[in-house]
C-alpha cells in the first residue's frame, strides 16, 4: 500500500500565488550550431529551434555542441519549476538525456525520456528522471543557457511555473510498496471477478552464490541463476535468493513454485550481448505469436511464481533501442506471415537484421503469479508483459523508464489482474491494456477482462491508463480508480484502428487525479493513425459502454477528445462529475448515446464544446468558463437529439448556442 496516499485539492489552470508563469520564445536566444531555427506551422509563432539527433550517446556532462542563450525578467521572487514544449518525430536512435539547461550557473541533465508524436510539454526531470528540480530566483534579470546533448527534437518554448500554491502531488517511489494484504475479495463492485491470493513458497533459500554467482558486475551469471531455480523447483518451490551486489547475467527462465527475491542491495543488471538471448522462445510480439530473441525475464506455461524483493532489475536495454529504427519493416513481413496463414511454429526470427527487441518480462500462460516492490529500469521495450495470464497481482513496484516503447504494464489477452500501489515513470505508455492484433487476434480469440487497477502513480508518459491499440481479442471488464496521472501526454486513452476489429466495453475509471497533461486528459479514438503494420482489413472495431467520473485535471492541451467512426459511432459513454482546466475543451465526433453530467470545464481557447455528427446525448449541468461568445458548437448533417440541460435556461445562454442544423439538431431542458 501507499505510505500516504495525500488526496490534493486541484487548483483550476493558475497557480493561487502572486506569481504568474513565465513564458519564453527559444528562437529568441543566441543560438550557436548545430542548433538551428527552423519553420514549423504548429510551433507558438511559427518558429522553433531543431536539436539534430547526435552520433551515439554522449554521457560526459562536459560535452557540448551548440547552445540557445536566453535571458528573462522575474518580476515575483520565489522558487520556479521548469518546463519545455518539446516535439521529437520520427523514430530517434540514442533516446538518452537530451539537453543539459541552467539558469545562472545551475546545470541540470534534462531528459525528454523519449520520442513524441505531438508538441507536448515535459517538465525538467534529472538524469535519475525521480527528481524534478527548482530554481529560487530573485527579481531581476537572469539568464538560461540551453545546451545541446544528445536529442533530436524540436523545441518551441520554455516556461518557468510558479510553486508554492500550484497544487502539487509530493510523490515518491518509496512511496509504493506492497501491502501484506494475502486474500484479495471483491475487488469490483462492477464485475465479478474471483478472489485473488498471493502464491505461497515452501520456506527454503537458494542462494544465487552457493551456485558460483559472483557479485562484481562483470562476471556473467547465467548458469548460476539457471542452476539456482532449478535446484529450487527440483525440491518443490521455495526462494531464489539475490543478495546485495552486482549480478551481470543472460536471459533468466523461471520456473513454478520459484520466488526470485532480490535483497535490498541486490541489483540484476542482464548482459548487452544479443547472442545470449539466443536461441529463441515462443513469444507474444505487438500481439503476434512468434518464435523471438529471450526476453531477459521470461517464464512459459508456469504455476505459482514470483519476483519480489526491494532490489533493481536493469534490462541494459540501451543496447536495443536503436532497432527500433528497422522493426516496422520486420514486424510487416511478420504479418505478411498471418496473412498467409503460416503457423506460429514457423514464424522465427531472432536475427539481429530482423531487430525484434524481446519486451524485458514476458509470463505467457501463466497462473499464480505475484511480482512486488522490485525496480525495473530501461528494459529492451515493453517492461511487465504478461500474456494469456491468469490470478495475477502486480503490486508496488516502480518501473522507470526512457526507451521507445519502454511501457510500463502492458497485459495482453490476461484475465483477473490487480495492478495497485505501484509507481511508473515511463518512455512510453504507463499502462496499456491490449488483447492481440488483427488477424492475430482474432484466431487466438482471447480478450483481456477483470482488470482492476488502483492507487497507481503515472508520471511523465505518453498515457496513464491506455488501452489498444492492439486489442483484437477484446478488453472489458476494466475497473481503474484512485490514481495520480502526472504530466503524462494523456491521462485515460483507449486507441484503436480500422483493421482491429473487437470490442472494448464496460470499462469503469473512477476518482483520477491528474495535471499538466500534454495532450487530451481523456481520449477515445476509433481513428488512431500510428501503428507498426498497416492493417490488411477495413474491420472497424467496437467502443462501448464506458462509465468515466469523478475527474479532476489542472491543466491539458485539451479536456475530452472522443472519434469515433461514420460508419460505426461510439456508443455509451458516460462521464460525470469533473473539473477540468484546458486550452481546449470537449471535442466529440461520432457519438450516440452519450452522457455528460456535473461537469465543469475552463477553457483559454476555441469553442469550449464541439459536437460533430453526435445523436441521442445529453450535456446535463456542464459548468462553462470561457471567454468565448458561443460555448456550444453543433455540426454534422446526422446531428440530432442533443439536450443541453441546466446550459441555455435563459436568452444569453442560448445565444452561445450555435447549430448548423438550426434548433431542430437539440433542445433546451
């Protein structure tokens, strides 16, 4: 459980301080090579400034190439956080840490964390990516040095925000540990879902160094973690034990009945060499069967199995990230092989011109399984990936992460998981629910469901709560509640394509907390247009029967963004109860049956409400702060049956009603 789970009262897009942000233009500076000004339409102005990507990593803080030189005034003394509206497109090679930055001599190590396929804002974050720095600075004139390290990234414009009143979430990974809870009973009020137990090991030790393992973090120690589980499962279950030091090893394969327990000091760092890794394992990959390069943490077909302890688990994944450059065009001859209907058995890769990078820990079809407070660190792509799982529980751990596609939790066609009190600060999603792609998914036929997730910190991905966009097989039953969505790129967001087919339904997300999210705090796309392989089919699939409340979000890019299809609309969707501080507001296309009730929205830009081809829904009580004349914006020649109650009750509210269909497209109640 937390330690102190805090509930903060949310203030509203400023800060309750005298101060107000301040704002400044990058192209302003003094700008030295390689760093450039280029034109770019969807940048503040038009203009921002291009960081070309370096050769290799550059990990010497000393090391320089290029420098932006701003100066600014303060006009309010007090201590200020530090922000940058960032976008890094394409698929980047290195990933590290991005920029070095000061302000009056004070340097810090800004790490973007990973690739964006928008402008987003991202908060300063240390190389450790735990700390997020301040600056005291007095009134006057100070000067803020931008310094080219390893990037590939457009930056816009950086403000300086005010602390103090800001409501902030005072957070940290040590935070999140497991509770000693043993039986978990009615988990949903929603769903049934069965009682979940913590698997159980006979108490005997098998200690990593009574199997020759050495400490030094240079010896490879594959044969001595094999040995050690083996001899564990040999006796009939029990603790595979690493204790403090330094642990360089290959793929770990576990085994039923086996804990791998890290001591507190214990770190498993698993070796760069791709060779180890061979020979190849049945795997999930993006939702496809194959036969792939290990993943270092790996089990298959395994009852009652663990990893707990407090150490780190590194998955070196540097080494694999730049294949992210080439797996589109492997993971498209991958799916040229569904299509032909070769089976799993013979879809075999593990070839370093194929660049497949395994996910870090893949259990597939596994029961019983518990993994608790461990620290993952960087994996080769998706970090916790269980598959075609069963009574699972994911609890206290903290997964941090840089990579392309460093997801945190990703379950894949996995039934009656608990994931709570855990900390993710990731390179990509927090927590993607999927269920198998395409075709894929369809012949394996199983969906994801009984999901319930709580009291999980989300920090600095591109979504906390996500599901798809593989997701074939089906996802319901999900219950999400009580969790911290922290300057993510979107809080909840589900995302699928033509092509996917499937259903997602009865998904319940219930008192959310989050703030200064880059993009949409809620998002529902049908349309989503970024995906490894382009589907072979037209295949539509199903969004529905969503219940959303008890909301609350400082500040986004955008409240509620809902797309559905015209052909196939999105259907029962209900959100209730929330406050939402955004430059924009609600946008929905596609919509039948919807519902919005007791819902306060404040808005810097655009017609707060925008409603395109959406039927048969109701906008009951929603609270509009804006300085815009119309509030209400209706379109789309199918637009019909909208009420808008407790919103145009008298002349001037109906006047910021706008319908391009006339009075006939809705009523006022």
């Amino acid at each position: 459980m937390i330690k102190s789970w805090v509930l903060m009262l949310m203030t509203i897009w400023t800060a309750t301080v005298g101060a107000a942000e301040i704002l400044i233009e990058v192209e302003s500076g003094e700008i030295t090579a390689p760093m450039q000004i280029v034109q770019t339409p969807q940048a503040s102005g038009g203009m921002a400034v291009y960081v070309p990507e370096s050769e290799g990593v550059i990990r010497e803080i000393d090391q320089v190439k290029g420098t932006v030189v701003l100066t600014f005034e303060v006009e309010t003394p007090g201590i200020y956080a530090l922000w940058g509206k960032v976008y890094t497109p394409g698929q980047p090679q290195t990933r590290e840490d991005s920029f070095f930055i000061s302000i009056d001599g004070e340097t810090y190590v800004w790490r973007i964390h990973d690739w964006a396929d928008n402008w987003v804002w991202r908060r300063l974050l240390t190389e450790s990516r735990l700390e997020s720095p301040t600056f005291e600075l007095d009134k006057g004139r100070h000067t803020l040095v931008l310094s080219h390290r390893v990037a590939g990234t457009f930056i816009d414009q950086i403000k300086l925000v005010p602390q103090g009143g800001d409501a902030a979430f005072a957070v940290s990974p040590e935070d999140y540990v497991a509770s000693d809870v043993q039986v978990y009973k009615n988990l949903s009020p929603y769903f049934e879902m069965p009682t979940l137990t913590v698997p159980q090991f006979p108490d005997r030790d098998f200690v990593i160094t009574d199997f020759g393992a050495v400490g030094d973090g240079k010896t490879k120690n594959t044969k001595a973690f094999a040995q050690a589980i083996e001899a564990c499962f040999d006796a009939g279950g029990g603790r595979v034990v690493v204790p403090d030091g330094e642990w360089l090893t290959g793929p770990i394969h576990l085994k039923s009945f086996v804990n791998l327990h890290l001591s507190d000091g214990a770190t498993i760092r698993f070796s760069q060499d791709f060779d180890d890794y061979l020979p190849v394992v049945f795997v999930r990959w993006e939702g496809i069967e194959c036969y792939n390069y290990s993943p270092p943490l790996y089990g298959y077909g395994l009852r009652n199995v663990a990893i707990t302890g407090h150490g780190v688990i590194d998955g070196q994944g540097e080494a694999w990230w730049p294949w992210h450059r080439r797996q589109r065009a492997a993971a498209e001859k991958l799916y040229q092989l569904i299509l032909k209907g070769v089976p799993p058995t013979e879809r075999i890769l593990g070839t370093e011109e194929m660049g497949m990078r395994p996910n870090f820990v893949q259990l597939i079809a596994c029961h019983q399984v518990l993994i608790e407070n461990v620290t993952f660190t960087n994996g080769p792509m998706w970090t916790v990936n269980p598959v075609y799982c069963n009574e699972m529980i994911v609890r206290g751990i903290k997964v941090k992460t840089s990579g392309p596609n460093n997801d945190g939790i990703n379950p894949d066609s996995t039934q009656n998981l608990l994931i709570e009190d855990c900390y993710l600060s990731t390179g990509d999603d927090c927590m993607a629910l999927k269920a198998g792609l395409n075709e894929e998914g369809w012949r394996v036929g199983r969906c994801t469901e009984n999901i319930v997730i709580r009291r999980v910190y989300c920090h600095e991905g591109h979504g906390g709560v996500v599901m798809g966009s593989e997701m074939s097989g089906g996802i319901r039953n999900v219950y999400a509640h009580d969790c911290i969505m922290d300057g993510t790129d979107r809080g909840f967001r589900v995302k699928s394509m033509r092509g996917r087919g499937g259903v997602i339904e009865d998904i319940w997300v219930d008192n959310i907390q989050m703030r200064n999210i880059g993009g949409q705090a809620i998002r529902l796309n049908m349309y989503y247009s970024s995906s490894t392989i382009v589907p072979a089919s037209q295949t539509p699939a199903v969004f529905r029967n969503f219940y959303i409340s008890n909301i609350t979000c400082d500040k986004a890019a955008t409240a509620v963004e809902i797309t559905g299809l015209p052909e196939l609309a999105i259907k029962n969707i209900n959100m209730e109860n929330m406050v939402i501080g955004s430059n924009e507001g609600i946008k929905i296309t596609d919509g039948i049956d919807l519902t919005l009730k007791n819902i306060e929205l404040s808005t810097r830009k655009a017609v707060p409400i925008r409603l395109t081809n959406v039927q048969s829904s109701v906008l009951d009580h929603v609270v509009i702060n804006s300085s815009e004349e119309t509030w209400v914006d209706i379109k789309g020649d199918v637009s019909t049956g909208i009420e808008l109650k407790g919103m145009c009750d008298d002349d001037q509210a109906k006047r910021r009603v706008r319908s391009e269909n006339g009075p006939d497209s809705y009523k006022c109640k």
